[in-house]
C-alpha cells in the first residue's frame, strides 16, 4: 500500500526553498550547453522563472516568435537578431518597448526591412544601448545614421558594407554619439 503525504507537506517543494543566487550560479555553470539549460527550466516551475530572469543574450530564429521570447525573459542585454532576415520596424519597435531599460547591443546584421523610423525608436527607449551592428544594411542612408546619433550612450557601431551611407551620416553619429569609441566603416563607399 502506498504511503500518504502528511498534509503539512502536500504542494511542498524543496527547489523553491533555494536561493536565487545558488540558481544562479548553477545556470552559469550550464551556460555552455543549451540543452543543459532547457532541461533545467524543464525541472521545476521555480527553476523555469529563475532562468527566464537569468538570461541575458538571445538568439531568435524567427522574428515572429519574439513578443512571446521577449514577454518571458525580460533581462535581456544582447539581442541577436542576425538568423532573423527580415527584421521590420514593428518588430524594432517591439524590442525598444519591452527591452528598454536592459538592451545594451543589438545585432542586425544579415537582416533588413527595418528603416530610420525603427532604428531611431531604438535610440530613442533603448537609454544603455552602448553597441549597434548595422553590418550588410545596403539600403541605409544617412537618415537612418541621424536616427543613430539619438543613442547618447552608444561606444560601438559596425557599418560594414552600408554603401548608402555618405560623410554627412558620419558625421551625425559623430556629433550626437559623443561616447561613440570604436566606428567600422569598412567597404562603406560613400565615405
């Protein structure tokens, strides 16, 4: 016959009695392979919270999936948005809201449909962002560059091949990126 739980012990869970800074440590520890960490989130409904609320980068495949990623890991630092191809201004838009105290590089290299209007949302709510790649973006011009001058805490921007931008776009995020440290305009022609 099987024992019964006494019934000061039903709903007990021994996981939620941990400290959020062992969890944490556990999941810098599994931080090399991702499986490791989904069977983590798997274990428990505290395990799954606190890695929502551990993780810092992502890595989406598809921008249609990110208000749900980014609605349940709301501390994200580094977004990478470079297996996304078609990244629109809605979805920039998106991201400046539901990533605007905590975003401090984003990736959009190997994306495009995105314009001057998406990226100066992001300068604009995003107020840590400190690292653009606006790499492989041909169809950027200068107004998408004076939209970037708007980012005020911004130390790197990556402009590789963005043959649209002109001197007079540099020298937008020249003036208004006065912490701007490192600037790549490699094959950029227009400078």
């Amino acid at each position: 016959m099987k024992k019964q739980k006494p019934d000061n012990l039903k709903g007990f869970n021994p996981f939620n009695q941990l400290p959020q800074e062992i969890i944490f440590t556990i999941l810098d520890l599994l931080n090399s392979n991702p499986l490791d960490i989904k069977s983590f989130s798997l274990a428990c409904k505290s395990f799954y919270a606190a890695e929502s609320k551990h993780r810092t980068s992502l890595k989406p495949l598809r921008q249609e999936h990110l208000p749900s990623i980014l609605s349940r890991y709301p501390n994200i630092a580094h977004l990478h948005l470079t297996r996304c191809s078609r990244v629109s201004d809605t979805c920039l838009s998106f991201v400046s809201h539901a990533c605007a105290s905590s975003l401090r590089s984003i990736d959009l290299s190997r994306t495009h449909l995105f314009s001057a209007s998406g990226l100066l949302g992001l300068a604009l709510n995003c107020n840590n962002l400190v690292e653009i790649d606006l790499s492989n973006a041909t169809e950027l011009k200068d107004s998408a560059m004076a939209a970037v001058s708007q980012a005020k805490n911004l130390e790197k921007l990556w402009l590789a091949r963005c043959k649209s931008v002109t001197d007079l776009g540099v020298g937008c995020v020249a003036v208004g990126c006065r912490k701007l440290k490192s600037i790549c305009l490699k094959w950029c022609l227009g400078v």
